[in-house]
C-alpha cells in the first residue's frame, strides 16, 4: 500500500556508507520521476547520477544538514550518502518547471524507499561551488541534491504541538519529525 | 509496485461525473500529503475539499483545462471532475513552501489512482476571483486545484521526438502524451 510507502519515506541523513548503490537502481529511480506528470508536459529537469565515493565527497562538502540541529554538522565519514541525484533545471528547454521538482523528488524517493534505500531532499547547497567542481554547464540549474543510501537511523513522526514544528534528536539519537494534525490541514469551508 | 501505479497515474481530464468521490476519501488522500516530506518540516499547506456538484460548478468555472488542445474548452457537462482539492500556501504559517506543492501532489495523486481514481494537476487558474467566490480568506493564497473523479479517458504514454513535447488527441480522443527518454534525462557525466 502507498501509505505504508509514504510512512516509511522518512528524510534519512545517516546510512551504511560502505553500502552501494548501483548506477542501474539510479536509473530505475529516474525512470520514475521520467513517467510522472510534468507542467504543460515540457519535462524540462534532467539528472547527474553519482555513485563514486571520490565524487560522492566532493558534493557532501557542498552540503548543508539538517539545519535544527544545531550541534550536529552533518553525517559522519562511514555514516554517509553512498549515491546522489543531482537535480537539475535545463533553462535551454525552459526556466519555469512549476511543480515537476516535488513531483519527480517524490516518485524519486518513493521508489528509493520501495527499494530498501531511503534519501533526503537537500536545498542548502553552496550551488554555485557545486557547478564549478562537478564543471556542470552553466545552461544547467542545481535545483535540489537527493543524498541516497541504505538508512542507518530511526526516524519518528510525533504530533505537533504549539506549532513547534522542528525536528528534534533524542538522547538515543532517534530523530523526532511533528506533523501537524488531518484537522489542522483541512480548511473549514461552508460546505463542510 | 509503485512503477505500475506512477504509469497510470496520467493527468485525466474526464471523468464519470455521476461518480460521487466521498469526503472520506478526500481526508485519506490528504493524509498522505500530511505525512509526506515538508522543507525544514514548516508544513505551510492547507487544503479545500470539495466534492458537492453546485461547488464543483462554482470551481470549473474558474479552471484553463489541456493549454495545447486548442479546439478544445475542458470536459463536457456529464465529464466533469466530482471531486476537488485546492491546495492553499497558508501564509501565515510561511510564504516559502519550496518542493512541498509537488512532493503533496504527487503523494495524493498516486494515492488516488490507488483507489480507482484519477486526477489533473490544474494551474491554470483565475485565483483572485476563484478565491472570491469561495470567500477562502487572504492568508491562504491558491496554488493550484487538483481535480478529481473516476476517469472516462484513455491516457496513453509515448516516446517524444524532435523535442515536440505537446500532448495531442487522435480522432478516437485517445489522449497521447510524449514522453523524454531516460538517456535524454541523464546528463553524461565525467564519473560515468
């Protein structure tokens, strides 16, 4: 069942690194985002696929984890992404992608999940750094890094409470995510 | 498996109107939207849900439907959407909502084909006075109505050429949508 997927797809920011994850599951996991709906069908992201632990760490330097916790500054050499998808805007074919960055983020890691793999979607990179290492042509624009491997921690979803939405880490190191109530999300409206 | 449910998840534009789509299932779809990644988890999207015929009415007036089938002005009365759910940025929350918007929708469109139905993402919209006629308050702002029902059309997906990206209707009004290759979406990179 979908939801059961949706429930296991936790932002996951710590795996075994030493766990590949191999070009054709990457593949797999593009073809995915490849078959979801696009604005006006114009498909304008395309994708670097990594996998290669040099290239793997040139991106981590670029990252920025989990900005709430302040106390930790990103996964640990051994507990870190062993795969990424860079996420990018091909401005030759259009700059305006509307919606198709979740949508396709979202097949991405469903199907990650699907596969014993969890990620997390990242949007704090130093993009401009980024481009230069991985000499990625400018008519590209990273919109978002998908860091992937197999999940080294346990995630939980608690109720929010007194719109305290930040996540939070236990002493046990589980990580806390409050989601807000069904209640909370729906908006009364007159014909309800 | 999750591929099989993202290749029928096409945008469906007709539907069997007579076909009521309950509250309940509304809620649970919103569920999954609820429970799905939220950039840093602020979690600033509300939703409307509709599902009576003089609303549903009210809204399909205010919709643009398939901006390439020109001769064509949306579903006919009888193949109309019976459901909808407009989804709202509430801006008191936080006007930045990143990839949320297509993470949500995409989360519950796969779980409405889960469920027997089908649904477009609309954009296309007249958002000031849609937002009027419902009387939905200044802090929520629309961004986007994703229409819902038991789909009447057959949806079908095919490889793009010469970069003609345009969806098209043959003369059975079997709707044809192009679709990139998975080697057009995978930037060549120096580690491969």
């Amino acid at each position: 069942m979908l939801k059961d997927l949706i429930k296991k797809n936790r932002s996951y920011r710590r795996f075994y690194q030493e766990k590949q994850v191999s070009k054709e599951v990457l593949k797999e996991l593009i073809d995915l985002a490849r078959l979801s709906a696009s604005a006006r069908n114009v498909q304008p992201l395309k994708y670097i696929l990594v996998n290669k632990p040099e290239t793997n760490a040139k991106i981590f330097k670029y990252l920025t984890w989990a900005g709430y916790l302040t106390d930790w500054h990103g996964p640990e050499e051994g507990e870190r992404p062993s795969a990424y998808i860079i996420m990018l805007n091909d401005t030759n074919i259009s700059s305006n992608y509307f919606s198709d960055d979740g949508i396709c983020s979202q097949s991405i890691l469903l199907g990650a999940v699907e596969q014993g793999l969890g990620g997390c979607i990242i949007g704090s990179i130093e993009r401009i750094e980024l481009q230069k290492e991985l000499k990625i042509p400018l008519q590209y624009k990273i919109i978002q890094v998908i860091a992937l491997g197999f999940p080294k921690e346990e995630v939980v979803i608690e109720d929010l409470k007194d719109n305290n939405f930040k996540y939070w880490r236990d002493s046990k190191q589980v990580h806390h995510v409050p989601k807000r109530s069904l209640n909370e999300l729906i908006i009364n409206f007159e014909e309800t």
